[in-house]
C-alpha cells in the first residue's frame, strides 16, 4: 500500500492557497486599501487620516480607485465582448452603470435624510452647510431633481458619479481599445492635456459650481486602467523593470513628500522657490493634475516591484479583510459615505479626543469589513445552492 504524502504542519498553515484564475489579489488589496482611506479621509479632524497617503504625495485614494475600476472594467467585460459580442457586452456595461446610478440615488435619500435629521435634532445648521446639503433643504425639489441628472452631489458623494459617466460612456471605449488600443489610450491623453490648457468641465448645481472631478480629466486615468488591464500592463513591464525607472520613480515620491511636507510643516515652508511654485500650482485634483498622474506612475512603479503578482503577501491573513472590502467595492463605498458622516457627527456632539477619533476610525472600517464578510458569504451561499440545483 502506497504511502500517503504528508504536508508538515508548520508549512500547511503558511501555504498561500492559489487565486481564482485570472484574479490578480493586488487589485483587490489596493482598492480595498482605497476604500479605507476614502472613509478616514471624510471624517473631518480625525488624526488617523493621517496615515492615508494624501499626506505623502501629490495623488491620493482616488487615483487608485479609478485606476483599478478602468483596469478590471476592461480586463472583465474585454472577455465577454469577445464570446459575446458587442452589444451583448455594451448592455451588462450600462446595465452595470444603471445600478450604480441607482445606489448613487439610495445613498443620496439615506445621506440627506442622515444630515437633515441631525441638522433638525441639533439645531445645528452649520451640518448642512459643511455637508453640501443647504440647496437641498432650501429646495429640495429643485435639489432632488439636480440630483437625478448629477449635478447635484453633497460632500463625500462626488466620486460615485464620475464613476457613473466613466462606465456609461465605456462601451464604445473599450471596442476601441479593443481594436486600436494605442490610438485610443492617445486621443483619452489628448483630451486629458486640453483639459490642463483650457480647463472646461461639467456644470454642477447651484449654477457656479462644477464637477469636483472632472470627467474629461479623470477620464485619462480610467482608459489608462483599460488599456493596462487589455495587455498594456505586460508591454510596459520593461520600463517597469528598469533599475534607472525605479530609481526616477523613487526620486519623484521622495520630492514630492517634501513638498507636501512643506504645506503642513512650518521648518519646510521654503522649501519649494517662489518659481517653482508658480509653475506647478495649483495642482489640481479637479482636472488630474500631470504631478498628480506622475506621482501614481511613480507609486506604481514601486508597487509592482515591492509584491510580485504572486507574492506570499497577498496570503497574509491579515491582510484578507481589505481584500474583501475590495471585492465588493460599491457596497463599501456607500457604507463608508454613510459612517464617516455618523463618525463627525459622534466627535462633534460627543467627544473629540484623540482615543474616540481613533475608536471610530477602528469602528467604521470594521463595519465596512463585517458588511464585505457578509456579501462574500452570501455569495457562497448562492453559488452553493446553484450548483446543488444544477447537480440534482
């Protein structure tokens, strides 16, 4: 009787179990990672926002979450155009943008209901004045009705739009990148470098104000997620692995920390020369900034060569938690919107010591966990079941 192999148990514990095909976890580490600082970056006068990497460079969570949609939106729906066709795939792209723009709707009855309800309780107007909501409670028809045409966004919610209209107008992308994916990636950065020249966006509600993101800016690092996530990734892994492109790149984040160091940090203050200052501010978040897409070329860059694709790191136990959040992201996202509001609300009415904004920074992002847990394992469930009534 043959001998049955044995794993030692010391290494049966460590053994990374492999990924769903195709499924590449760093995307999914990185928007969950996103999504944290998302959340901690909309709770105002909270120390633990200062882990998030907005404070070490010139781009933030933003840049990541709209990278990792274009890249998982083309490598996803790039498939299925393929084994079904062009309208079939155009159809579950804009299905999937309708039910975005759904949540987006739910979230902002629930938000302005949250914000109004304490701005009644508290008698406190100055809620509704930093939360965006004025318009709203002044008009709330007019209001409403701005935003079901997106015009209308309270503080926090601004990122959800942009990525409505960046799915809704995908479908006739991705069949270009498909096809002609260096013209396309080009004519999306000609667009992005007229939008740094003559700075044109789209009209917000009340009249004088415009998108916070501007779609034909963020546009360019959207299609740029596309066009790595259809093969331009495995092109640029030259440049990737260059030791002089590392270096460049550890250059630039090194610089621009000490800038962004220089806005907060009195004894750097000087740092940045007057001339240099008048070229490269503002930089903009609105419009996507060239320092700020550079800073997450160069951030990139460094990722990839610190976890591999396959890197025992992604195993980590620890690291699952942000995983799943990234995994069920829209979810998160409207969750995240929702507690960082109630979190505010706690540290101005309660108490603002540094152990409660810590307490609710730890709280909020495990929520945002316990609701990721739950939708994984309700999916589970399903497929559970679904293959039980396919196998009977």
């Amino acid at each position: 009787m043959p001998r049955r192999r044995t794993v030692p148990r010391s290494r049966s514990k460590d053994r990374p179990r492999p990924p769903p095909s195709g499924r590449d976890l760093r995307l999914d580490l990185f928007r969950g990672l996103a999504l944290w600082f998302i959340f901690l970056n909309h709770v105002p006068n909270n120390v633990a926002n200062w882990i998030t990497n907005r404070n070490f460079g010139f781009s933030d969570a933003t840049e990541i979450f709209v990278f990792i949609s274009g890249y998982t939106a083309a490598m996803v729906y790039g498939r299925q155009l393929d084994s079904s066709g062009v309208m079939v795939t155009s159809a579950r792209i804009l299905r999937r943008a309708w039910q975005l723009y759904v949540a987006f709707i739910f979230l902002f009855v629930i938000y302005l209901a949250e914000i109004s309800y304490v701005v009644g309780s508290f008698e406190n107007p100055l809620y509704a004045e930093e939360m965006g909501a004025l318009q709203f409670l002044a008009e709330p028809d007019v209001a409403l009705v701005q935003a079901l045409l997106l015009k209308f966004r309270p503080a926090n919610m601004d990122v959800l739009p942009l990525y409505i209209v960046l799915l809704a107008t995908f479908p006739p992308i991705l069949w270009a990148l498909k096809r002609w994916a260096d013209a396309t990636l080009a004519a999306s950065f000609l667009l992005w470098l007229a939008v740094q020249v003559w700075g044109f966006n789209l009209t917000g509600y009340p009249d004088d104000r415009t998108w916070f993101f501007n779609p034909f800016g963020w546009q360019f690092m959207f299609v740029f997620g596309g066009w790595c996530g259809l093969g331009g990734s495995d092109r640029l892994a030259g440049l990737v692995h260059s030791r002089i492109i590392l270096a460049l790149s550890v250059l630039y984040l090194v610089l621009s920390l000490a800038v962004v160091t220089s806005w907060y940090w009195p004894p750097m203050e000087g740092f940045v020369p007057e001339a240099i200052g008048n070229i490269i501010y503002p930089i903009s978040k609105t419009d996507l900034s060239v320092l700020r897409f550079a800073h997450f070329l160069a951030l990139a860059v460094v990722v990839v060569r610190l976890i591999p694709v396959h890197s025992p790191f992604l195993y980590w136990r620890l690291l699952k938690p942000m995983i799943i959040c990234g995994q069920h992201s829209l979810e998160v996202f409207c969750f995240g919107v929702f507690l960082s509001f109630a979190a505010h609300f706690v540290l101005n009415e309660v108490s603002g010591t540094v152990f409660m904004q810590l307490t609710l920074s730890v709280a909020g992002i495990a929520f945002m966990v316990g609701l990721s847990a739950l939708l994984s394992w309700y999916a589970r469930a399903e497929r559970d079941r679904a293959a039980r009534k396919r196998a009977g």
